[in-house]
C-alpha cells in the first residue's frame, strides 16, 4: 500500500461528496442549469480520480514501479481540471472575472490522460508470473 496516495484518494473524494453537497442545495438556487452542469462535470471527474488514487494507494504494492509520477500528474491534473471549472461556474456569484481560468481546464484533462496512460505503461511492464 502507499499510504499517501491512498490517503489524497480519500481527501479529493470527501472535498467532492461536500461540494456535491453544497451543490446540490445552495447552489442550486443560484447557479444557472449550464453552470450547474459543469459545476457537476467538475464534481463527477474528483470523484472518479479520487476513487482511482485511492485503488492505486491500496494496490501499489503491486506495481514494483515508482508511481509518483503518476500520481502527480493524476492529482494536478484533478486539482486543475476540477478546480478550474469550480471556479468558471461560481464567477458570477464571486463577481469576479475567472475567464482566463478556460484554458486550465483542458490542461487538467491533458494531465489526467497522461496519468492513466503512463499507469497502463508500468502496469505492462509487471511480470509477476501471472500473465
């Protein structure tokens, strides 16, 4: 197990369940359906990226691989894909001009498929009698 990759799997599932929550209720009323659907783009992919780092932490052992590289770039590419459609959808509400925030969503995502794609590279390369 890698404690701290299963651990941050944890955290970025917990933020996500409360601010789905908090989406839910309060934003609802405020937020309209176009912002609440991205909102909620933002809150679905947290989730599964939290749900994948915390089966990545509890089954590294597996993997005889450094996965700090993809880690990083699994929870960067969370934080900045997530994190920036947050901040896109509640704009109006904060009165501020987060525009130049749209490019850092597209990043994020890149991030996350190069994750999952160096993931595939080193699980490949296990050989553990199994095959």
């Amino acid at each position: 197990m890698n404690k701290k990759i299963a651990v941050t799997g944890v955290v970025l599932i917990g933020v996500s369940i409360i601010l789905g929550a908090f989406g839910a209720h309060p934003l609802k009323e405020i937020l309209s359906s176009k912002q609440m659907a991205s909102y909620d783009v933002g809150i679905r992919y947290q989730m599964y990226h939290g749900l994948g780092l915390l089966l990545l932490g509890l089954n590294a052992n597996k993997i005889k691989q450094s996965l700090s590289a993809v880690f990083w770039l699994l929870l960067l590419g969370t934080l900045f894909f997530s994190g920036s459609i947050y901040f896109l959808s509640l704009q109006d509400i904060l009165s501020v001009k987060l525009n130049f925030l749209g490019p850092v969503t597209p990043l994020g995502g890149v991030f996350m498929i190069a994750g999952w794609i160096l993931l595939i590279i080193k699980m490949t390369k296990i050989n553990n009698g199994n095959d």
